[in-house]
C-alpha cells in the first residue's frame, strides 16, 4: 500500500512541476514568493541579532516567517507585542 501512495505523490509531483515551469505566470509567482520568503527571514534574522529590541529573541520556524511573510512588518509588530505579552 506505501508504493501505491507513493508511486501517486512522485506522479503528482511531476505533473504539478509540468504545470508550474510551462505557465509564464507562475514563474513570476515563484519569484515573487521566493524573493518575500528570504526577506522575512532575513527580517527577523536582523532583528535577532541587531539588539532593535533587547532581550527578546523571535525563532526562526515556519509559524514566524510565515507569519511576517504574510502580514509584513505588522506581522514583525505582532510577533514582538505576542512575545512581551506572552513571556
């Protein structure tokens, strides 16, 4: 039974790759996503390490980036207020 669901992921997986590099579209989409994905890690990163905020340290885990990846710099605001509130 694991080959059957696993012959099924490799065989989704491909097709999803086929669809996402013929689309135009979804590169740019790909980039987009990719390009805020590095800067909200490296948002939080500087703010780790820069002293911007003294004692408080934000993880760097898929919760956090997401969080400031979609939201932004309110989503940075909210980690930190969540923090002191919190801890």
């Amino acid at each position: 039974m694991k080959e059957v669901w696993l012959s099924i992921l490799i065989v989704s997986s491909v097709l999803l790759a086929i669809v996402l590099f013929r689309s135009k579209l979804s590169w740019g989409l790909l980039r987009s996503f990719a390009l805020h994905l590095v800067l909200a890690a490296g948002l939080l990163y500087l703010l780790n390490y820069s002293g911007f905020v003294p004692g408080m340290y934000i993880p760097l885990n898929p919760v956090t980036i997401g969080t400031v990846l979609t939201l932004g710099v309110p989503g940075v605001a909210l980690i930190v207020g969540l923090q002191w509130v919190v801890v």
